[in-house]
C-alpha cells in the first residue's frame, strides 16, 4: 500500500507512520528525517538545507523531488511506503504522480492549539531521531534518551519563530493539497486529537474499508 500522510507541522505524522509501518510492514519516508541525516553527515544537501530547515521555510521543489525520487527506487519502498511530508507543494504532488501510484493520503486533522503544544514540547535524540514530548511522551529520566543516555535537544525548527513560520507555509503552500487529492477521491480525514495507538487503530480500520 502506497499511502500520503498530509498535515500540518506536529500533527503526529512521524509519530504514526512509526506505529502503522509496523503494522502494515511497508516503508517510512519523513522526508524531513532525510533532510536532518543529511545535515548531520554534513553532505552537499545538508549544507544546502541546514539554514532553510531552521527557518522553517521550504527546501526548493526541485532538491526535495530528486531526493525522493531516488529514495522511491530502493528495494524496500518498492513493497508499500508511507510518505510522511512529501508533497508539500503542488508541484510536488504533480511529480509524484509520475514517479508512483498512490493509494490514499492521509489528512491529519489537528486543532492550532494543540499542534503548539506538542510542537514546543518536542523533543529528539539527535543520533537517533527518537521523539518524545515533555508531557505527553517524556523519558525515562528528564532530558536523557532512553536508549543512548544522550542529551535530548529542540529541533531548531521548534523555537517559537520557526514554528509560526512553518504554520504559515502549511497553509498557504500545503493545505492547497487536500482539494487536489479530494478531486482525485484519495483523501481519508484523521482525527489526531487522541492517543496515538488509538488514532493507529481508526486509521487500519479506515485503510481496511
Ligand atoms: P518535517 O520534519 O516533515 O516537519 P513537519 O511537517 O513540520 O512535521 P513535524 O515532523 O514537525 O511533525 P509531525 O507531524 O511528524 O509530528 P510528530 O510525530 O513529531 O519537515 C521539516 C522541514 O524539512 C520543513 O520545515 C522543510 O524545511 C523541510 N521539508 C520536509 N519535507 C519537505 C518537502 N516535501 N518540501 C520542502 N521542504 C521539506 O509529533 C510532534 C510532537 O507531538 C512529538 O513530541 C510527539 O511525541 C507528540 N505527539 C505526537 N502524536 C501525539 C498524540 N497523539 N498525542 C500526544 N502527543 C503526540
Ligand atoms: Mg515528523
């Protein structure tokens, strides 16, 4: 199954796609987690994205639709996939459509409220990727990773500037998105207010029907 997770910053997007790839057994591709590894490594791209991720702007169309071209072609996207943050754009969504054939998008429904909340208490192990939140998901002991006993950190993108700037971006480059995947009848609304084994449980149950 080839599924489009759509949705505002924080929504739960990676969060879920972790839960359900175990479930459905197919491949997770956060586009914003390539981005991050690549800056980690320090690559070419990492460079070239590092200033524009802190921002919370959009990386350039044509950079963003390379990469996940490339990533599509690997062995384990070829059984299902889940992309979680790709398309963003119209001009994405129109190479997608030549690169794949998607099954469904997923548009994660999530009051503003909520979605700064759980924005501003994120946070990552930065090996690792791992997320927790100061509330709703914290570690084991206060700002140590479970796993590695790292330092947790804030993503850049999650100081108060950045979120308001990528809140903007949402709606004015992203939303666009759910009338164009309406029209093409492959939308399936999320209530993302709940918890998250349980809005899993509602999502297998939609993607079964
Ligand atoms: P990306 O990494 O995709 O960021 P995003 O879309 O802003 O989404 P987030 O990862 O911030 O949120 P999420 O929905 O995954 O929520 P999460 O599960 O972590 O992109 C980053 C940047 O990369 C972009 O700004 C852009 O610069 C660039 N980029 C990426 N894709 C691009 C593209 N296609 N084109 C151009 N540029 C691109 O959850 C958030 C928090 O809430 C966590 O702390 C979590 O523990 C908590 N939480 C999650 N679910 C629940 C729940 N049900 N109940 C309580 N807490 C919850
Ligand atoms: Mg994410």
């Amino acid at each position: 199954m080839n599924l489009v997770f759509l949705g505002p910053p924080g929504a739960g997007k990676g969060t879920i796609a972790k839960l359900l790839k175990e479930e459905l057994n197919i491949a997770h591709i956060s586009t914003g987690d390539l981005f991050r590894d690549n800056i980690k490594r320090e690559t070419e791209l990492g460079k070239r994205v590092k200033e524009i991720l802190a921002s919370g702007a959009l990386v350039p169309d044509e950079v963003t639709i390379a990469m996940v071209d490339s990533r599509l072609k690997e062995d384990d996207a070829k059984g299902g996939y889940i992309l979680d943050g790709f398309p963003r754009t119209v001009a994405q969504a129109d190479a997608l459509e030549n690169m794949s054939s998607v099954d469904a998008v997923i548009n994660f429904c999530l009051a503003d409220e909520e979605i700064l909340k759980r924005l501003s208490g994120r946070r990552v192990c930065k090996s690792t990727g791992r997320t927790y939140h100061i509330i709703y998901n914290p570690p084991k002991v206060e700002g140590i990773d479970d796993e590695t006993g790292e330092a947790l950190i804030q993503r850049d993108d999650d100081k108060e500037e950045a979120i308001k700037h990528r809140l903007e971006v949402y709606q004015t480059s992203t939303a666009p998105l759910i009338d164009y995947y309406t029209e093409k009848g492959l939308i399936i609304d999320l209530d993302c207010s709940g918890k998250p084994e349980d809005i899993t449980r509602t999502l297998v149950e939609k993607l079964r029907k």
